[in-house]
C-alpha cells in the first residue's frame, strides 16, 4: 500500500504543484509585494552582512557578497522547508479527512511550496551574480545537481517530520531551535579556512553538504564531489528510513491529527 500510495502522488505532482501554488497566493493575498516582501529583508540581509563581515575578516566584497548571497538564500530555503515540512499533515487536516489522496501528495506540496518561494529569492543571487562577474565562472549544470541531491534529501526529512509532528505537537518548536543552531555551526555567511577535510564540525554537518553542493559550483568552485557522495549516500539511507516509518504510521496519521 505504501508503493501503491508513492506511486499515485507522483502521478499527481501536479495537484500537489497547484496546491502549493494555492498556499503560496493565499498566504500574501492582500499583499502589494507578495513574497517579494522576504525577498527584499533577505536582499537588505545580505548586503549588511556581506559588507560588515567583508571588512570584519579582510575578504575582498566581491568574493564575499556572492559567497554569503548563495548562503543565505539556500540556507533559507533549506531551513523553511525543514520547518515548513512540521506542518505537511497537520496543517492538511480537512482535506486528509474528506478526500481520499495519496499521503505523500501532502509531501510534494509542502516541498514544491518552498521551491515556488525560492524562485523569487534567486532575484538576489543573480544579481550579486551580474554585479560582480561571477556568472562567467558559474557552473549552473554542477549546481542543478547539487540542488537535486538536496531536494531529495530535503524531501525524506519533510516526510518524517511531518509524521512525527503529527504524533507528537513539540516537534515544530524542535525543529525552529535546531534549524537556528545549525545556521550559526554552518558556514552561510562565515567562510571556513585549511582544508575542510580536517573540520569534524563541516565534515559531519549535513547542512554544510547540502550548501556546498549548490554555492561552490555558482562561485565558480571545483566541483563539490565529496559534497555529492554524502548526499546520495544521505538519500539513500534516509530514504530507505523513511519509507518504513511511512509503512508503519500511515493508517495512524490520520488518527493522530
């Protein structure tokens, strides 16, 4: 059953995409800029941070505007997906209990829901981008597939988020205070210096992983290789969780809420 549910809600990505498109017209209906409104305190965001820090540390501006540009605006998206994902289910209650779809639609929409507000932060990188010649160096095919990997692992912790914030309501609160302290132990808008390989700290934080996958590729880096394996290996085993803990907790979700 748990196949057969997959299988339905990929087939109906595009419901799922029209949902999330629903919430996110919904959340700003009123609203003269919509979620420009973010865009603009995410874009006032990086220019103080990417000045201030820029003199603190001696970096050269335009090598660290961008760095911190990327960070913010990916670090941003994967955060509110992660806390965003809390509420896949219990923000769903009337329709799980009036109609009859597949579970992991309510998962793809809370995904797809942040990918839409993504798509209006990408004005800031593009910018940095323009303004400071890094799009000569930029690898945009790297950086697809780094963002792909994320997305795949971001959509197995959504999953299981959302199943454990159904059963139990601390989860959403859990998650906003991890989500916090790992953007201060993740370099978004600090650069870390030696050689990676020798910092536990980046080594065993997911986060750096998933940032370094998309950032280092549009800076013009070497391809983030180690960054990529970590990932697939991520996905796959997290996937491989997840999927049982689907098994075990879908006919209960609905109870739950």
């Amino acid at each position: 059953m748990s196949l057969a549910d997959l299988t339905a809600s990929l087939k109906s990505l595009g419901l799922a995409g029209s949902l999330a498109w629903h919430d996110v017209v919904a959340r700003y209906r009123g609203s003269v800029l919509g979620p420009f409104w973010i865009t603009l305190s995410m874009g006032f965001m990086v220019g103080g941070i990417g000045f201030l820090y820029a003199h603190l540390f001696q970096v050269p501006v335009q090598e660290f505007v961008p760095y911190v540009a990327c960070g913010i605006v990916f670090w941003g998206m994967i955060a509110n997906t992660i806390i965003d994902g809390c509420g896949a289910y219990t923000g769903a209650v009337s329709m799980l209990n009036q109609t009859a779809l597949p579970m992991f639609v309510f998962v793809w929409r809370a995904v797809l829901r942040n990918v839409i507000n993504l798509s209006h932060h990408l004005i800031i990188i593009v910018a940095v981008m323009l303004i400071y010649g890094q799009w000569r160096s930029a690898d945009l095919l790297s950086a697809m597939g780094g963002f792909a990997l994320v997305m795949c692992n971001l959509s197995w912790i959504t999953l299981i988020v959302g199943i454990a914030s159904a059963r139990f309501r601390d989860v959403p609160q859990i998650m906003m205070s991890l989500t916090q302290f790992a953007m201060f132990m993740t370099p978004v808008f600090w650069k870390p210096g030696g050689k990676l390989l020798d910092h536990a700290l980046l080594v065993f934080n997911p986060f750096f992983h998933m940032l370094e996958a998309i950032r280092a590729p549009l800076l013009g880096g070497d391809p983030p290789r180690f960054a990529h394996v970590v990932l697939a290996l991520m996905a796959l085993a997290g996937w491989a969780v997840a999927f049982v803990v689907f098994t075990l907790t879908r006919r209960r979700i609905v109870h739950y809420l």
